[in-house]
C-alpha cells in the first residue's frame, strides 16, 4: 500500500515469493509483517527493482493499493499497468481516494520505478 499527502509519502512493502522447480516441486514464501518507511516526495514512488531479483517464475504479479486525496489520473500509468478499482478508504482520521493499480512484470528484465503525479 502506498499513502501519497501532503508531500509525504509512506510505503507499506510486503513482498510473496514463490519459487518453482516444476508443477509439483514449489515453495511459497510469505513472510509476516512487512516494512513501514515514509519519506518526503512530491512523487507517487514505487521501486520495480524488487521484481528482478530472485524471481524464478516468467513473470512478477505486482498489485499495489494507493491512497491520495484526490482521484489517481490512471492515464499517467506505464503501459505494463491498469487500473482494477477505485474507491474511498478513511485512513488515520482522513478520507482517501483508493486506487488498485496491477501489472505483470516479465523476469529479469530492468523496469523504472514506478514515478506518478498523485
């Protein structure tokens, strides 16, 4: 999840891996919590870096949930992205637009950080 306001932004990072030697040989990793860092931004920042790393699979499943004050202009999405839903969320006293944003990132392959206007 990521929270964009007010020039400030906080990321929410919880990373599933599942590694695969074949259909019935798998392991999923799925680890507990996750990390909270917040950082001023005038950017909505997401590191696609993450997605090359051990990915043994052809592709990364990349579904983040961000949260801005205003409607997300999904025209400003990289190609590899959509849109999924829209919607309101109140989070820590405040009411947010909520914005599901998919894609499916080929392996081993350089992709930018995502960089958006909120």
């Amino acid at each position: 999840m990521i929270v964009h306001a007010k020039g400030r932004e906080t990321l929410f990072f919880r990373s599933y891996l599942h590694t695969a030697r074949d259909a019935e040989d798998f392991v999923n990793l799925v680890p507990r919590g996750g990390i909270q860092m917040s950082f001023a931004s005038e950017t909505l920042w997401f590191p696609l870096e993450t997605t090359r790393g051990c990915v043994q699979e052809p592709a990364s499943y990349v579904v983040l949930d961000i949260l801005t004050p205003k409607p997300l202009d999904a025209a400003q999405l990289p190609k590899a992205f959509r849109q999924e839903k829209t919607g309101q969320m109140p989070y820590r006293g405040e009411t947010y637009t909520v914005t599901r944003v998919t894609a499916k990132l080929a392996a081993k392959q350089k992709w930018p950080d995502l960089n958006l206007k909120p």
